[in-house]
C-alpha cells in the first residue's frame, strides 16, 4: 500500500494542490509526509483504491483510443478498397493514368 507521499506523487499533484483538491489541510499533509503523524489506514486504503480505478481508466483510455485508431484505419481501408473496386468495375487499371 502506498503512503500519503507516493499517493500524492502517482497523482502529479504538488503538495498545495493536492490538499486543495481533496480538502486536506497543508499543514496536517506535511506532518504526513514528513512522518510526524500518519494518515489513517482507512483513508491510505481509500486513496489507494482510487488510484487503481483511475489506473484502470486510464488503461482502458489507451485500450480505447488505439482500438478507434484501428477503426478509423480499417474504415480508410475499407474506402479505398471500395474506390478500387469501382474503377476496376469501370475498366481502369492501377498503372493507367489520365
């Protein structure tokens, strides 16, 4: 399980931000990450499962757009294939120009 400081960091967030974004007060996330005190276990557990949902996400996000690249490639295929298609339908051949 990850502590405060390494929770902070996977998010990118300077200390600042971070505590305004989750309502933590600075000095309270400073005694936390220089070990004067220690975040509950129970809210380390819950930073840490929101971690992995949004690693999951973000994976997903990856899986996602490379499968609509994928799409879009396989549609620009299928297009020419079909232009080609109709020319050859037509009589014209790859090698003759106009």
């Amino acid at each position: 399980m990850l502590n405060m400081t390494d929770i902070r960091k996977h998010t990118g967030l300077n200390r600042a931000e971070f505590c305004r974004r989750y309502s933590i007060p600075y000095k309270t996330m400073s005694q936390w990450e220089h070990g004067v005190s220690h975040a509950p276990s129970w809210y380390l557990e819950l930073f840490n499962r929101y971690l992995s949902l949004m690693d999951e996400n973000n994976e997903q996000k990856t899986q996602i757009e490379e499968l609509n690249s994928m799409i879009t490639s396989a549609s620009r295929l299928s297009s020419y294939a079909e232009r080609l298609k109709e020319l050859n339908e037509k009589g014209y051949s790859e090698n003759e120009e106009k």
